[in-house]
C-alpha cells in the first residue's frame, strides 16, 4: 500500500508540474499578444498623428497660396492697367514663396503617405505651379482668353485641393481594423 500512496503522490506532483506549466506558457502568450497589439495600437497612433500634421501643414500652405490668388479680385476692381499690372507683379513675387512653402510640405506627405494621399499632396503642387505660370502671363495682357485660362487653372487647382482633404480625411480615419 505504501507504494501506491507514493505512486499517487508522484502523479499528483506531475499533474500540478503540467498544469502550472500549461498555465505559464498562456499567460505568457496572453502578455506577448498584449504587448504586439498595444505596439500597434501606438504605432498607428504616432502614424497618425504624423499624418495628420503633414496633411495640416498642407492645407495650411495650400490656404496661404489661395489668399494670394483670392486678390485677383483687387486687380479686376482696378480700372487703371498700370496699377493692376503692379497689383498682378506682386501677387507673382508672393505665390512664388507660397508654392515653395507647399513643395516643402508636399514632401513631409510624402514621406508619411499612404501612396494615394501623396499623390494628390503632389498634384495640387502641380496645379498650384499652373496658375502661377498663367497668373505671370496676365501681366500686360487684358485678354479674356488668358483670364479664362487662369480661371480654370485656379478651378483646377481648387478640385485637386478638395480631392486631397478627402483622401488626407480618409487616411486619418480609424477602421475597425486598426482597433
């Protein structure tokens, strides 16, 4: 009988050995899936963040480009073609810093992305060198037909611009996915 006593013991012994062990390695792996999943949780977190600021300093730069452009409505309220010469030569000196401002945060969308995002970021660059190049030819030339070329660049860049806050707004957004 005392043999089948120390028997017993043994095996009880084994089966709380087996049951602690099993019961280490889910915790264990409970704490490691955890751990992944509060790392992605920042990462996304700080991804986001990162983006919502290059996608804030575009738009910024974005705005800044169109005040400029928006004093086409002094030059057209000026009969006097000298002065609106001199008003469109300063709105020329001034959209070429506000694209300079928007190339430089074009690049930090860019760099924080997606793919989609930072190719609108890059038209509306694109668009923004467009009307600065049709607002130069303004210059000395009363024509319709170059007024309606800048119109529509400016339409132009205005689509690509409220393009871009979409496609930045749906980036930022938070899908069942990255919870």
């Amino acid at each position: 009988m005392a043999n089948s006593g120390l028997w017993v013991g043994i095996l009880t012994a084994l089966t709380a050995l087996g049951a602690s062990y099993i019961t280490a390695q889910a915790a264990s792996r409970a704490a490691l899936v955890q751990a992944r999943t509060a790392a992605r949780a920042e990462a996304l977190r700080e991804q986001r963040d990162r983006r919502r600021s290059a996608y804030r300093e575009m738009m910024g730069c974005a705005h800044a480009f169109s005040a400029i452009t928006w004093q086409i409505d002094d030059v057209d309220a000026t009969q006097d073609r000298d002065r609106r010469d001199r008003l469109l030569e300063q709105m020329y000196e001034r959209i070429g810093p506000a694209i300079g401002d928007m190339n430089r945060a074009m690049h930090e969308v860019r760099l924080d992305g997606p793919g989609e995002v930072s190719a609108a970021a890059d038209r509306v660059r694109d668009m923004a060198r467009r009307v600065q190049s049709l607002l130069k030819a303004l210059i000395g030339d009363d024509s319709d037909r170059r007024r309606g070329e800048y119109d529509a660049a400016y339409q132009d860049f205005r689509e690509a611009y409220i393009s871009f806050i979409g496609l930045a707004r749906g980036a930022l957004e938070v899908t069942d996915e990255d919870r």
